[in-house]
C-alpha cells in the first residue's frame, strides 16, 4: 500500500512516499480503507523526534494520528463493526499510520463515523475532540457555572474544548489573534482575549481550568489565574511523573519528574495543580462525542483539505501555525 513514512528522527529529515506491506490483522482488529486523516502538529513533533524519549518509534515507520475511512475486515473475535461500515478514530499510541491506504485498529479504540459529517470532516477530530474530552470531562470534571480558560482558541484542539466547554455549562475565556476575535467568539467563547493586545494574566482571575496547548512562558503564567485548588493542564509539557505510568514504564518516572519539577513546584507553592496530559485513544469515548457531533453541539474545524499527494505540503503548513482548525488530507 502506498503509505508516508519517516526514515529517520531530525527537523531537516524528510516525509518519504512509498510502498509498505499491508497491514496484518489481529483477532481483535479492525481493517480500516482510509478515507482521510488528519494532520497534527503532533505529526512534526513525531517526525522531528521530540517524543523519542517516551514514543520510541522505530525507522522506518508510517506517520499519522487520525483517520475516517470503511471497514473492510474484522478480526476473528470482532463483533462491534462490519465490512462496510463507516468509521472514525485516534488509533493507538503504539499503532500509528494514518497516512496510509490501510490500517489495523483495534476495535477498542474506533467508533462509527458521525452521519452528519464527511470523510474529511470527520477525520478532522478523533485527537483533538479526544484531547478535549479527556481534559474538560476525565480530569478536570467541569461543572455548569465553573470557569474555563482555553489558550490557542482557533486551534485544533482550542475550537473544540471551547464548544465541549460551553455543553457542559462553563464560562469560556479564550485567547487568539485579532483576526479571530470574532471567529472564536462565534464558536461559543464569552470572553475573547487579543493577545496581540492583551495579557491575559491581567484580565482573567480566579479560574477553575486552564486549558494551556502552548507550554512555555503561557503556561508559567497560567498558574496565576487559576483559584486556589485549581487546575492547569499541559498539553505540550513538560511530562509529568503521572505520564511514566500511563505508558506503563516506571523507569521514566524520575525522569519525568526532573523534567517537570520546576512547574510542579511553582504550581504546589500556589495552591494550585499542573497535570500534563498526552491524550489516549478511547473509542467508547469518541462514541460520546459523535452523539454529541450529530446534535450539532460539536462542529468539526476544517482549515484546509490537502490531496495525499501534497501531505508533505500539508504537515509543513500545520507547522506554521496559521492553520484555524485543523488540515486534513484525503486519500483515493
């Protein structure tokens, strides 16, 4: 199957097209045709290595985190999907390639497409509406009246908290450019934050969430506008101890631990807790949000949709940051 494969970890390495063996399908797998897959800044962090440390990926390997496709075989012991049906997930940690023709997915981790939405549509959601799910609901258990701030909100992920965020009956404040003020707002934010013109640290106070994608000085600064007892959750790091165990190797965990010592102390000294979170695939989860999809209380972000044959084009315009949304490429 034609297929786009990393050859080797480096920020000047290449995405290489070529020809990989189809995939072998286990008892409990699901044989999906890809249909689409989203593009994920996650994809270039892959690529370039960032995450050698806790994804080990060995060269050669496929790249790609989302897909929307039809299934086309199913596992011996499979009983929840059949050849035919139209699907969507996040696959496995340890199983990624999505920018390929095929993929094993366990059934475990897929869900049935939402009818309402397109290939491309749908595969533009499986991580970042989990990454939300997991965040807003699974650990932060957001309550009607709670208030919630979400960095990047023209963002891949951002688009979609603010949406699940306003569902579950939370005040939503964002942060984006000037010239998305008005696009998040329309997505359901009650307060819009201009960074260009704004520090956020000034204008918001005493929240019960932080939603941080962007790390760095934001996330330093993002200790201090929560509440006593309150929550900021990272999702571009550092890892935290907790991460060791979600990928089940107690011997990163006094790595994980140095790396994140700083924040965690700054946060501890505030009152306040830092949780780093490396979304997972769940297709039980991902079932709760085609619900949710097909009611029109989530809409999918598309920016841009890209042929496969220009995914290379696509990655390298996820990695400018411009993207509203999320980029998706399609494949015959």
């Amino acid at each position: 199957m034609k297929a786009y494969i990393v050859d080797k970890y480096g920020k000047n390495s290449s995405l290489r097209a070529g020809e990989v063996p189809d995939p072998v399908v286990g008892d409990r797998d699901v044989l999906v045709e890809i249909h689409a897959s989203g593009v994920n800044p996650l994809d270039a962090k892959i690529k370039d290595g960032e995450f050698k440390l806790v994804l080990p990926y060995k060269p050669p390997f496929v790249l790609g985190n989302d897909l929307a496709g039809v299934v086309v075989q199913v596992g011996r012991t499979v009983r929840r999907f059949a050849p035919g049906d139209e699907v969507y997930a996040r696959p496995d940690k340890d199983r990624i390639g999505t920018f390929a023709q095929l993929i094993a997915v366990s059934e475990d981790d897929l869900a049935i497409k939402p009818a309402s939405l397109s290939m491309a549509e749908a595969a533009s959601l499986p991580l970042v509406a989990l990454t939300a799910w997991q965040a807003l609901v699974e650990k932060a258990n957001v309550q009607p009246g709670q208030k919630v701030l979400v960095h990047a909100g023209s963002g891949g992920v951002g688009s979609i908290a603010i949406q699940l965020a306003k569902h579950l009956g939370a005040y939503v404040a964002t942060t984006t450019s000037t010239n998305n003020v008005d696009w998040v707002r329309d997505l359901g934010a009650d307060l819009v934050i201009d960074y260009r013109t704004q520090d956020f640290a000034t204008v918001v106070r005493s929240y019960d969430m932080v939603l941080d994608s962007l790390g760095g000085e934001t996330l330093q600064k993002s200790l201090q506008v929560v509440r006593p007892g309150g929550l900021v959750i990272g999702l571009g790091g550092p890892p935290d101890p907790a991460f060791a165990r979600q990928l089940g190797k107690p011997l990163l965990r006094p790595v994980l631990a140095l790396l994140s010592h700083k924040i965690r102390s700054k946060a501890r000294r505030s009152n306040v807790t830092y949780s780093f979170l490396f979304m997972r695939a769940d297709g039980a989860q991902l079932s709760e949000i085609t619900a949710l999809v097909d009611a029109g209380t989530i809409r999918p972000i598309v920016d841009r949709v890209f042929d496969f044959a220009d995914t290379v084009a696509a990655l390298d315009y996820v990695g400018t940051g411009r993207a509203k949304g999320k980029v998706v490429v399609t494949i015959p």
